[in-house]
C-alpha cells in the first residue's frame, strides 16, 4: 500500500526547495539582466515564468511519484538526486534562453532608441565593437548610441544590412558611447509639450511620470523607442541626455 503521507511529505520539501531556487533565479533574471522596463518590453517575465512553472511543479511532481520508503536507501537516493539533476538541468537550459533572449543595450540609433538584445548582434560582428564596450554584457544593458557614418559608401552599405532586417544599432562597428553623441540626442528629442498635444487622452499618465520622477516639462525631452515587439516612449534630460524614465507610448 502506497505511504501518501510520505509521498506528499517528500513532495512538499521539493517543492520548497524548488520555489527558493526559483526566487534566486529571478533575482538574477529581474535584478540583472531583465530590470523595468525591460521585463516588460523583452518578453523576458512571460518566458522566464513559463521555464520557472515547468520546472517547480514537474521536479515535486516526480518526487511524489517515486518516493517510497519501502524501497533500498542507496536506490531512492540515486532516483531523487537524478530526479534533482534534471531539474537543474532544465532550469540551467531554460536560463541560457533567457539569457540569450535578454537586452544587452540600449541604443541611440539618429531619431530613436532601440533595445538590442544579445540575439539581434550579428555574430560576424563581435570583436569590432569600439574599445571598452562590452557588446554582449551579463551586468544589464547600457546605454551605447550608432555613431556618424564615415562617408557615403558606408552610409550605403549600412542602410541594405538593416533593410535586410539587422537594425543600425545592433552593428558593433557602428557603436560609440553614448555620452559621444549627446549634441545630436538633444537635438533629435522633442518637447514634452508636442507629446502632450498628440496624446491628449494620456496627459495625465504623462503627468503622472514626471511626477514620479520628480521632473517638470521644461527640463524633460522625448524620444521613441523600438523593442522587440512593442513601441514605448524615452524621457532625456533636456542639459544632459540622459535617460531618466520610460512610458508604455507608442510615439512612432
């Protein structure tokens, strides 16, 4: 006769086990490589939760399964620590997707910005990123910007790649830091007041931000930004450049 209490008992503890493993993982998806808004506009929340569910409730399940006291100690060890190791396994295998999948920069592209993930740098490519670039960095995205063309050919050639759908921005030998390009992100923002005037109904989202952010109209410009598959809205510094806060606006 099956020993349920057992069973469950065994289940129960792999079960939390599981969801602490599962909490130190997000920590390292949502903390490092997916933090706001990037969870939100890099699909990285929805694939991680479907690699996390999986993983949490198939491993306790199969404890509940082939747990039983009944059988040799050295025989139930081996299943529940080859039971453990595939767990791992697929929670290892489901972490490199996300990581593969997750943003590496954020990038000033002439009129916009657009989140580069570590799937869209071309392979071909790396090593040609400028110095003290890291182009598929673990640490979170940077903020890096598409520098000026050298001469027309260039020009030519670059525009035929992204056509072929390799975006300006995900081109390591096109980047330069961000700070370089400061003169034109000011000079490509808009102001506040012209995303108001063409957003009427979220004025007072808008309005919420800044609050938020403890900013006003005058010091705060705009910018589209382009993701994977959603379009929100960058908020700079009118002085500096620098970004100070994103809206889910689809400003293109």
């Amino acid at each position: 006769m099956l020993n349920w209490k057992s069973r469950l008992r065994a289940a129960g503890i792999h079960l939390g086990i599981s969801v602490a493993v599962a909490v130190l993982a997000a920590l390292l998806v949502f903390g490092l490589w997916y933090p706001y808004p990037y969870r939100e506009i890099s699909g990285g929340r929805e694939l991680f939760m479907i690699v996390v569910t999986v993983d949490v409730i198939l491993g306790p399940l199969i404890t509940l399964a082939i747990f039983d006291l009944k059988k040799p100690f050295k025989e139930l060890r081996r299943d529940l620590v080859v039971v453990g190791l595939i767990q791992l396994a697929g929670l290892g295998y489901g972490l490199w997707t996300v990581s593969l999948a997750r943003p590496a920069h954020l990038v000033f592209e002439i009129d916009r910005f657009r989140v580069v993930h570590v799937v869209d740098v071309p392979v071909d490519l790396l090593g040609k990123e400028p110095p003290g670039v890291d182009a598929l960095p673990l640490g979170g995205p940077t903020l890096l910007a598409v520098r000026p063309f050298r001469n027309d050919v260039e020009k030519f050639d670059a525009t035929m790649v992204a056509l072929r759908g390799v975006p300006l921005g995900a081109r390591p030998d096109l980047w330069q830091p961000y700070e370089d390009a400061r003169p034109e992100v000011l000079k490509a923002a808009k102001p506040l007041h012209d995303l108001k005037a063409r957003f009427p109904q979220r004025v007072a989202e808008i309005d919420g931000l800044l609050k938020e952010l403890g900013r006003i109209p005058a010091t705060t410009l705009w910018m589209p930004m382009a993701a994977r598959k959603v379009f929100w809205t960058v908020l700079v510094d009118a002085t500096t450049a620098q970004v100070v806060g994103f809206l889910p606006l689809d400003s293109f």
